[in-house]
C-alpha cells in the first residue's frame, strides 16, 4: 500500500474528502444492503482508514430530525470533534446551521476544538432546505434569499470574531447579527482562522461563495454545469477582489469495480432499489426549497428521480467505473479548475480503503506527468463522457 504522506507530497495535489455517514442510512435513499454504519466506532474507523490511505477532508451533515431516510442523526459539531479525537491528520470540516447556531456560540465552539486538534477544525456553513427541520424546532423559516443573506452575515461574524484585534474585539451591526466590542480569547490556532466551507448552486449560494467563504461546495454535475458554476463564481469574486482566494470543492459518490458494466450494474441496482416514496419527498422539500430564488436555479432544480437517489447529485459526476476511468475523470475535474473531491460510497467499511488503495496513486500518477492542467485534452481523454447527462 502506498504510504499516504509520500502520495500527498505535492503542494498543488487535488484534495480528497469523504462524507461521514453520522446520520443512518448512508448516503443514497436506498433499500439496497449498505455496509456503511453511523455509528461512532465505526466512523472512527472509516476515518482512521481515511487518513492512512490518503484522504485530507471529512465532511460531517447536520439533521436536527428525521428526513427521508435519515432515521437517526448524530450531531456535526460534536461528531466532528470526537473524530478529531481518534485521529492525527484528517481535517474535519463540521456544518453549522445559521438559525439553530448564533456566529458567537459557533465561534467560540470552533476556536476551542481548532486548539484541541491543533489546527484540524473547519466549518461547512450550510443555509438549509428543510422547512419541516426549522418549524420543527421552533426556527423561523425564511425565504430563500433570506436564508443566504443570514448565511452571508454569519460567516462575516465567523471570520470577523476570529480575526478580530485583541483590543478592540468585533463590532458588527447586521439584520440579524450584532456584537459590540466582542473578544473572544483563545483565537484559532489556524491562522488568518479554520477554512469556511459553504454550497449551494443558486444566485445566492454563488455570491456567498464569492463573497465570504474560502471554499465553494458544488453538488454533481456535468462538464457544463461545474464550468459555468466556477467560471461565475469567480467572475463574482472578481468584482470584490477575491479571485485567487476562493477555492471548489464538488460531490461525486464513487463506484469502483473490474469493469465499467460491473460498477454500472451497482447504480441501477441502487437506484432500482429507491426507496421511491422517501426520494419523492426529498425531491418535494429540496425543489420547494430552491424554487424561491430568483432564476428558479436552486440546487436540485432539474434534478431527476434517479439523481435524487443520491441526496448531492453525485452520480451526474461519474465517478462510477473502473479504476483508471475514475481517475481519469477527477483529473479532468482538476483541469475544470476543481480543487476538492467530495466522495461519497455505498459500503464505508470497503469503500474508503479502495478508493485510497486503488484510486488515489493513479491519481497522483496523472497529477506527476502534469495531467489535469489541460480541460480540452482531458475532455479528450475521457471520451467525452461528461457530455450527456445520462445518470
Ligand atoms: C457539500 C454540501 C453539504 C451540505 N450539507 C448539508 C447539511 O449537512 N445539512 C443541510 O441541511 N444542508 C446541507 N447542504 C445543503 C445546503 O444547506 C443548501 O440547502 C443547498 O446548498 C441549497 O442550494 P441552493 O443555494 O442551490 O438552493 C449541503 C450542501 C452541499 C453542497
């Protein structure tokens, strides 16, 4: 096996990250057998594997209740400190919910488990698309562009509480923030502070991205779709100056096998095995969610039942096949001007460890003959498969 501080020596390397399964039923809404648990043991062994075999990022989701297959969920922020605990190098990057969290409380939780990890905290602002969540425990629910305005203003106050001067503290006066002189001490180990993460596909999402956040989390896609979303949002980003600054990260969930047919025989079963009525609803809450923004472009606006068996979108990205196709397609991603790949899999207690195995090195072997650099080679070299949307 290759050793993961060898494979991940080069500074300009594409990032891995995975999705930590803390809430049940993994992460396709699916009746097919899963050998993926949401426990805490096992996920201090799927991140134990992760972190050996290469994987920089996990990625925890925060569900206040049950929703469309997700029967039980763990807590992120918690979640996440508890895997920091049982490991040396991964980072974990922890979703907060604007709304339930005030940016102090946030904050300050952060600032605490960036000095107990020594620098390995990050955050995944994330503006919600379940009404029946917020009503449910008592949380306003608002429109969509409000929701991103909030968003917008807490990372703001993130970012401004740990970056404030210790004389002065942070004083803020927004809509729905304000703090007065505020010091927080200790401030983050990491410095300017911990990354912040944030997605979405919407007009909203995309000024937050280019605005506020360090890293902009796209769901899967096609080849035109992650174009124009990172072309825009850096055309945004232009106009305040921030450019060079934001980064992208995107969903796929990967399937590996022998053959392409082998691993394409593993989507239609797990789509053939829907669990219809939860996918229908999930499909029901996202797109009521999204419709609300002005260009009607919210995340899961055109996505299909089928894509929707994935909760991200993550089998538009293709990261289905043999060995070598998948790694042929992150390295286009690459060329895209992608900097993170967010993985998802069907059985953890396998999955991670192939995927590290198996993947990864190919991956760092095109990155070493300067591979992902060129999109119109790399498209070529993919046969176009990015094309047609056909998942
Ligand atoms: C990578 C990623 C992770 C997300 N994690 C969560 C989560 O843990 N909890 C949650 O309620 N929403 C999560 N979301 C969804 C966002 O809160 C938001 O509803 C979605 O990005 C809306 O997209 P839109 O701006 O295109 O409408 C996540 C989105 C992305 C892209």
């Amino acid at each position: 096996m290759a050793d993961a501080a060898q494979l991940n020596s080069d500074p300009d390397r594409l990032l891995f990250a995975y999705w930590v399964p803390n809430v049940s039923g993994g992460l396709v809404i699916s009746k097919i057998p899963q050998r993926t648990s949401w426990d805490l043991k096992s996920n201090l062994r799927y991140a134990q594997t992760a972190e050996r075999v290469g994987f920089e990022y996990a990625l925890t989701q925060i569900r206040f209740t049950a929703s469309y297959g997700a029967a039980n969920q763990h807590e992120s922020v918690s979640f996440s400190q508890a895997l920091l605990q049982g490991t040396e190098k991964l980072r974990l990057i922890a979703a907060i919910l604007p709304g339930p969290w005030n940016p102090a409380v946030a904050a300050k939780q952060l600032a605490s488990i960036d000095h107990y990890s020594e620098g390995r905290i990050a955050v995944n602002i994330v503006s919600g698309w379940f009404k029946g969540e917020f009503t449910a425990i008592g949380e306003w629910w608002l429109d969509h562009a409000e929701r991103y305005r909030r968003s917008n203003e807490f990372m703001r106050c993130l970012r401004g509480i740990w970056t404030a001067d210790d004389e002065e503290g942070f004083t803020f006066a927004g809509d729905f923030y304000r703090f007065r002189n505020y010091r927080m001490s200790p401030k983050p180990v990491q410095k300017p502070h911990p990354p912040i993460f944030q997605g979405g596909n919407s007009d909203d999402a995309r000024n937050n991205g280019a605005e506020v956040a360090d890293w902009y989390f796209m769901n899967g896609n096609d080849l035109e779709g992650f174009r124009t979303q990172i072309l825009d949002v850096k055309a945004r980003a232009a106009k305040v100056g921030r450019e060079q600054h934001v980064k992208f990260a995107v969903n796929g969930f990967v399937i590996v096998r022998e053959t392409e047919e082998e691993a394409m025989r593993v989507l239609q079963e797990i789509q053939g095995k829907a669990d219809a009525e939860a996918v229908e609803a999930f499909k029901g809450a996202v797109q009521t969610a999204g419709a609300s923004t002005n260009n009607k472009q919210g995340m899961w606006a055109t996505s299909t039942f089928n894509d929707l068996v994935q909760y991200n979108d993550g089998f538009k990205t293709k990261l289905i096949g043999t060995k070598e196709q998948v790694a042929e397609r992150i390295v286009l991603l690459k060329s895209l001007g992608v900097n993170l790949v967010l993985a998802a899999f069907l059985h953890y207690e396998d999955d991670i460890e192939q995927f590290g195995n198996e993947v990864l090195p190919l991956v760092r072997e095109l990155e070493s003959k300067g591979r992902g650099k060129d999109v119109e080679y790399e498209i070529e070299q993919t046969g176009r498969v990015y094309q047609k949307h056909s998942a």
